[in-house]
C-alpha cells in the first residue's frame, strides 16, 4: 500500500513564497514519476510539475519560471518551491506518484494567494 502525505500549504500574500513537501511510504518502484497536481473550486484538476526518477522535469506553462520541483530518491520524496504567487494559484495541491500503470494520490494541501 502506497501512501502519500504532503505537508507545506498556508495563506500568502502575492509575491510571496510556499514550499509543498511530500513523503512517500510503502511498497514502490523505484522507477516512477512524482509529481504536483492543483484544483481550484469550479475547475478540473489540472498538472502543476512533474519529475522523474533521474530528475527529468515538465512544468505547466502558467507556473515555468516560479516553481521549482524536487525530489529525493533516497527518502521517496518530493518538493514543490513555489515563488512570486499569485492569486490564479490558488487551489488544493495534491501530491502524485506514478509507477506500473498505477496512479496515487495524497489528501491535498490548501494554498491560498490572497492580500
């Protein structure tokens, strides 16, 4: 059983700066993807940043430049440094682990970009 459990979300000012972890347990294949995913209220949950195994990374256009994905192999973990917020990224971030067709899931962490 895979568990994912992030850490890291909170009230911002534009501008300002958050950084999501995420610490993966269980049984998994050390060949996998780990990513960060977003939905805001009234919208399709939607791809923030992705990394693989040997650091490869995409990022969605509206965050290239501002966010920073990272991982840890040795500790299954995965990092999302996000600068210069802005209100549009605000939503739930939800920490992603893909490996052998399988995708899973963490409960989410609000960030909120507000003055």
């Amino acid at each position: 059983q895979v568990q994912l459990v992030e850490s890291g979300g909170g009230l911002v000012e534009p501008g300002g700066s958050l950084r999501l972890s995420c610490a993966a347990s269980g049984i998994i294949f050390r060949i996998n993807i780990m990513g960060w995913y977003r939905q805001a209220p009234g919208k399709q949950r939607e791809v923030v940043a992705t990394i693989t195994t040997v650091g490869s990374t995409n990022y969605a256009d509206a965050v290239k430049g501002r966010f920073t994905i990272s991982r840890d192999n040795a500790k299954n973990t995965v990092t999302l440094q996000m600068n210069s917020l802005k209100p549009e990224d605000s939503a739930v971030y939800y920490c992603n682990l893909k490996y052998g067709g399988n995708d899973y899931w963490g409960q989410g962490t609000q960030v909120a970009v507000s003055s």
